[in-house]
C-alpha cells in the first residue's frame, strides 16, 4: 500500500463516526494485502520468534518475526495525543477490527482454494466436513482417490504455511489463523505471542496497561484472558495448568500425529512412521505418538525392539493406570514374540 495511504490511516487525528469507518476501511485493504503476500516461501524466511516480552513463557512459538515492514501506529501524533483510557479503547478497536478482517481473508482465501480442486476430492471434503459436525467417524477417501487427497494436503500446506488440523476435512484451521494475525500484529507493532492448549493454538494481545486479550478462531472477537480462560473449562474441560503459554509444541506434534494415522489407515506404512516420527520431534513427551509409533512397528513393521523402545517411552510418560496398563499388555504381545 503506498505511504501515502498509511499517513492518511495513521498520521492524522481521528475524530467520529465516517472518519474512522473510513480509516478502517484502509485498514482493511492493507490486511489483505499483508495476508495475500502470504505463502510457504514468507514462512520459511521467518524466524522463530520468543515471546516472553509479553510474559508469556520463554520458548520459541509459532509466532513468527517476518521480514516485512512495520508500521506502530501508537507513535503517531493522534495517538499520543489521546488519554490512556482512550488508547486502550482505540488498540482494542483496531486489535478486534484485524481479528474478523484476518478470519474473512482466511477463509475467503481457503474457499478460492478448494474450489480449484478436483470436484470429487471436494465431495469427499464435504461429506466428512458433514461427518464432523454429526459426531460420526471420518471417511477414507476410496483407493482411486488417494493421491488427490494427499496432493491436496500438501498444496495446502504450500500455501497456508501449515499443514491441516486434520487430513481427512482440510479446513481452515487454528495454526493458520494464528499466523495470519501474528503477520498483520507485527506489522502494526502489536505485543503478540501464541497460546497452546491441547489441539488448539491461539493469539495473546497486550494492549495498553497491560491488559491481555485472547484472539481465538472460534470466537467472533478477541476477548479478555480471563473471560477465555473461562470458556475454555467450561466448554472445553480444559483447566488452566493445561495452557502451555508461549509453546506451540503440542498443537503441532498433534497435527503430524492425526497424518500418520490418516496413512496408517491408508496402509501408506513408510509415510506413517515419518510422520509419528515427526510428531515425536517436534514434541518428545507426546505420548500417543510413541504409543501408535510402537503399535504400529509392531503390528505393520514387525520390528520388535523399534516397537519396544516407543512403548516404554509412552509408559514413562503417561500418568494414569489404563493408559499404563495399555502399555504393559502391549509390551506382553511383544515379547512373546
């Protein structure tokens, strides 16, 4: 966007109503603009960016720092000219005002992208998007279908940056979204940094006076810590010790996990171990993946000791007596072997 729209946006005082409308709109052209330039090729020129300058952990995340321009818009004239209270108002405005414009782009971008693929991988998408909402179990794409349903996992992780939640849907996911905004966040030099909760990821925001607000792609606007947090145990049964802030591990590593077993059910066994393998790198304590890692080395690959090794390791990590027992009675089954 020339500089010239940037001044208009930024270097000017906000008064009312029209005014600021019309601003947003800028705003929201610029958005696009960021997002559009987005792609596999920006992300891996990013760097890993930690975040405990928000005080959120001392990890690397999945937020990343971009090599792109940066505008604050909190060192322009009309906004030091503005009361603390008023600050806070406005960055909340703005922060809420690129949360929906990112998820509209988002999805907009991933409807242009599924319907360049072949009709029957979209029916296939559709019917277990279908699956989904009704609780049912997911459906294997049909043999004649499987390389195009593959392709199209790995276009849309060329494009998106990451890999889809899950394989068997290929919908717009957290991970995304999180991005995405992390990209427009930094942009406007907003503090920002990711949240990791089981099989979710979102964004953490620290607007004036260090309040923090929660950007999640499930809600309709960002809301305040504690309120999500709240959410979370209540719709999710997710207790706080389970919010990893500032780590992206868990989220990640489970993505690779629920592709291996997308392959293991395809009977596709080389590319299922690579990626449980994956999973276990990116998070060694995930213990579901070194428990399906040695099932399946010793069901599919009949390599006893590999098999051994994974199942003692999910042993040592899991805490509670089934899963424990799980692990003995398979370690039992391989050793009569």
């Amino acid at each position: 966007m020339p500089e010239r729209i940037e001044q208009k946006l930024f270097e000017r005082e906000i008064e009312t109503g029209p005014e600021k409308r019309s601003g947003l709109t800028f705003l929201k052209e610029e958005i696009k603009e960021l997002i559009q330039e987005f792609s596999a090729e920006t992300f891996g020129a990013a760097k890993k960016k930690k975040t405990e300058e928000i005080g959120v952990g001392e990890k690397e995340g999945i937020m990343m720092e971009y090599p792109a321009k940066k505008y604050d818009f909190r060192e322009s004239d009309w906004f030091k000219k503005l009361s603390p209270e008023k600050r806070e108002e406005e960055e909340f405005e703005i922060m809420s005002f690129i949360h929906k414009t990112v998820k509209e782009e988002l999805f907009g971008l991933h409807n242009k992208f599924f319907e360049k693929l072949p009709p029957e991988v979209q029916e296939y998408f559709k019917e277990n998007r279908k699956r989904e909402e009704e609780n049912k179990e997911f459906l294997l794409p049909p043999k004649e279908l499987e390389e195009g349903v593959i392709k199209s996992i790995q276009e849309f992780k060329k494009q998106f940056g990451f890999l889809p939640e899950s394989p068997e849907t290929s919908a717009p996911n957290c991970a995304v979204f999180t991005n995405f905004l992390g990209r427009v966040f930094e942009h406007y030099g907003f503090k920002s940094g990711p949240v990791d909760v089981p099989k979710h990821v979102v964004s953490l925001v620290e607007l004036e006076g260090n309040k923090k607000y929660v950007n999640d792609i499930n809600f309709p606007k960002p809301l305040p810590l504690k309120e999500w947090i709240k959410e979370m145990e209540e719709q999710e049964n997710i207790k706080i010790r389970d919010i990893n802030l500032g780590y992206f591990g868990e989220y990640e590593s489970n993505v690779h996990f629920n592709l291996g077993n997308f392959f293991g059910e395809l009977k596709r066994f080389p590319e299922a171990e690579k990626e449980y393998r994956k999973a276990i790198e990116i998070n060694p304590n995930d213990t579901a993946s070194h428990f399906n890692l040695g099932l399946f080395l010793f069901m599919e690959m009949k390599e006893n000791n590999k098999a051994r090794n994974e199942v003692l390791k999910a042993k040592e990590l899991y805490k509670d007596k089934f899963s424990v027992e799980k692990c003995n009675f398979l370690l039992k089954l391989i050793n009569l072997k």
